[in-house]
C-alpha cells in the first residue's frame, strides 16, 4: 500500500478510526449497555477504585461540569456512589457500587476481547511496529493542543 508521509494522511487515519471506533457518536451509542461517556467513567472508576471528581475529568479530558453530569447519572442509575471525606467534607470521591462494578468487569472482559481480536489480525511481524507507533502517537499528540 503507497502511504504518503505527511500531516494529511495522519489526519485522515485518525479521523478513520475515530469513525470506527464509534468516537463521533458518544451520546447516542452505547458500550456494554451505558453511554461511551459512562463507559469511560465508569473504566477509570474501576480501576482507581475511589476517584475524587477533579482527577477523573483531568484523567477523561473532560471540564467539571461535564464529569459532574456523568457522575450524577451513574449515582442515579445505582452505578456509583460518593463519599464524603470525614476530615475535609469539601473533599468528595467517587467509587463503583456491586452493579458498577459488575458493569465494569463486563466492559473490561468485552474490550480485552475485541482488541485481543484486533491485535491478532496484525501480521505478526509487524505488531510491534503497530503498538510502537501508537505510543509515538500518543505521547505527539499528548505535547499538543488541538484547534490552537
């Protein structure tokens, strides 16, 4: 396949896997039963197992207000409680509830599937090349802020 080495294609890739990966429908679609944007919280809840507000929107890349609103409705939905700081009551996390976590092992086993699925659809020699390359990726993208 003839690739050519510039911004362009790079944009394109990405805005190809971003169609693929479902990215541009957050709202409407749902990942394991709850919104892409609940499934996201819903992960990094798991795994830090109690989170406070402020470092799960800095973990998502997400304002306040916006993990606000998803927090209540994981609250709401009987997915995440919080917990109020005895020493410092302005202080409040957020932890998985027993349905939480169940979804969130249910997520964490589908997703280690399909991407299980994935990598093994790479040639082989060049699945390290692949992963690789996402983590250069990754950490471009990390040192840069779109849109300015």
């Amino acid at each position: 396949m003839n690739y050519t080495n510039d911004a362009n294609q790079l944009r394109e890739f990405i805005r190809l896997l971003e169609r693929k990966f479902g990215i541009l429908e957050k709202s409407e679609v749902s990942c394991c039963g709850v919104t892409f944007s609940q499934c996201h919280a819903i992960v990094e809840i798991g795994r830090a197992k109690n989170i406070s507000l402020n470092e799960l929107a800095e973990t998502l890349g997400l304002d306040n207000s916006t993990m606000s609103r998803t927090v209540n409705n994981l609250v709401t939905n009987g997915m995440a409680e919080r917990e109020i700081d005895p020493a410092d009551r302005r202080y409040v996390t957020i932890k998985l509830t027993e349905s939480g976590h169940k979804i969130f092992e249910g997520i964490e086993t589908a997703m280690n599937l399909y991407f299980k699925r994935v990598y093994n659809n790479i040639p082989d020699d060049k699945k390290e090349q692949v992963i690789e390359s996402l983590y250069i990726l990754l950490e471009a993208i990390g040192r840069n802020e779109c849109c300015k």
